[in-house]
C-alpha cells in the first residue's frame, strides 16, 4: 500500500513529499506561509489577489489623517484642550471606524503592514475618542488615574509606531516618516497625561501635525497613482 504523495507541477520535478512532511516557510506581505511555492510564484499569486481588490489605503489614511491633525491642533496649543471634545466625532467615525474598516479590507488584500496600522490606528482612535466622551459626559471621573490609563494607551500607539517604522523602511519614505513621527508624537502626549509638563503635549501635537499632512500626501499619492497608473507623486520607494 503506497503513502499518498504531493508532487510538484514545476517542469523540474521536486521530490515527492509525503502527508507527514512538513512544508517549506516563505515570509509574505500577508505573513508566514507554509508552501510548496517559490517565492516568485507567490508573488504572483499576491499580485493577481490584490488586483481585484480595492486599495483601502487612502480612504483610511484621510481618516487617520485628518483625526490626527485636529487632535494635534489641539494639543499644539492653538484650541483650548477643554474643547478637544469637538473633534470627537471626526476621530471615532473618520479616524476611528472608517480607519478601522479600511483596515480590515487591507487584510483581506493580503496586507499585513497596511492591516495592522490602520485597524490599530483606528481602534486607537475610537478608545481615545470614546475615553473624552464618556468623561464630557459624566460616565467616568476626569480623575489624574484616568489621565494616567489614557497615557499608557498612548504609550501603546508609539511602541506600534516604532514597530511599523522598522516594517516601513522596506515600503517607501512617505509611509516610514508618517509612522516614525507617531513615535515622539503619541509618546510626549502620553507623557502629559501620566503627570508629566504640559509642555510634552505641545510638543507631541507638533508631531502629530507633521504626521498627519505626511498622511494626506500619502492618501492623495496612492488615489491619484493608481487613477493615472503611473507615479505621479512620488513616494521614495525604499526596496
């Protein structure tokens, strides 16, 4: 009685592996996979994918974009902070969910950088929005332990920033300047809100401005590349 065999359909025939046999790991933009494909050939399986599948990209880098520059006007000094409650309702549905769904469909394009950015942005977002909402409204104490709980979630948002910068210097210099601005900006404003100077929030607007109109050329380059098929404006490619 013969073992079942998988056999390759390359025109140079790879020996043949049993049910028991493990397959061969290849790292993809979609993440890890066992296969018994090249890499070049997943490549094009990736590519054939992603080309009916719309690019969620600009829509959630719009949202992103533009929750985070009213966040950082804010903090930046140029709108009272006891006013920030005003930017709630772009930051939970623009920069929130919109950001959020935007992620999703990166996952389902085969997206793992694009996916893990735009859903933890945007939930991100909602926790933060939701947070300033539900102390305008009286639900939970505006007390420094709340303060304090909304810093570490800060914190959080930089140490994915800086784990997206690293995965951004294989993408391109807009994506990788978008991301390692989150860094200082998310950290210092973090940093206000664990009791440290208000100073550190100024700052971390500052930042977030930058990052923010970093993503609002990033959005606008991948609409209108894609519309023209060609790279009208630039990205830097790094790879």
């Amino acid at each position: 009685m013969h073992m079942k065999t998988y056999e390759s359909t390359n025109a140079t025939r790879a020996p043949a592996r049993t049910l028991g046999d493990q397959l061969p790991e290849l790292w993809t933009t979609a993440g890890l996979v066992e296969t018994d494909h090249s890499l070049p050939e997943i490549s094009g399986i990736e590519a054939e994918h992603q080309a009916v599948v719309g690019e969620p990209a600009p829509m959630a880098l719009f949202g992103f974009a533009t929750g985070t520059l009213l966040v950082g006007i804010t903090l930046a000094g140029y709108w009272p902070l006891g006013e920030l409650v005003g930017v709630l309702p772009a930051l939970l549905w623009f920069a929130g969910v919109g950001q959020f769904i935007g992620g999703i469909v990166a996952l389902a394009r085969g997206s793992t950088f694009a996916a893990t950015a735009f859903c933890s942005f945007g939930m991100g977002n909602i926790i933060v929005g939701s947070t300033l909402w539900m102390q305008h409204a009286g639900l939970i104490p505006a007390t420094a332990a709340t303060g304090a709980m909304l810093g570490v979630v800060l914190f959080c948002l930089g140490y994915i920033a800086v784990t997206l910068a690293i995965a951004a210097l294989r993408s391109n210099v807009i994506y990788l300047a978008t991301v390692a601005l989150l860094i200082p900006g998310y950290t210092l404003a973090g940093i206000t809100h664990v009791g440290g100077s208000a100073a550190n929030g100024v700052v971390g607007g500052w930042f977030l401005i930058v990052a923010a109109l970093c993503a609002f050329y990033a959005g606008g380059a991948v609409v209108v590349n894609s519309q023209w098929r060609r790279a009208v404006l630039p990205m830097g490619g790094l790879h």
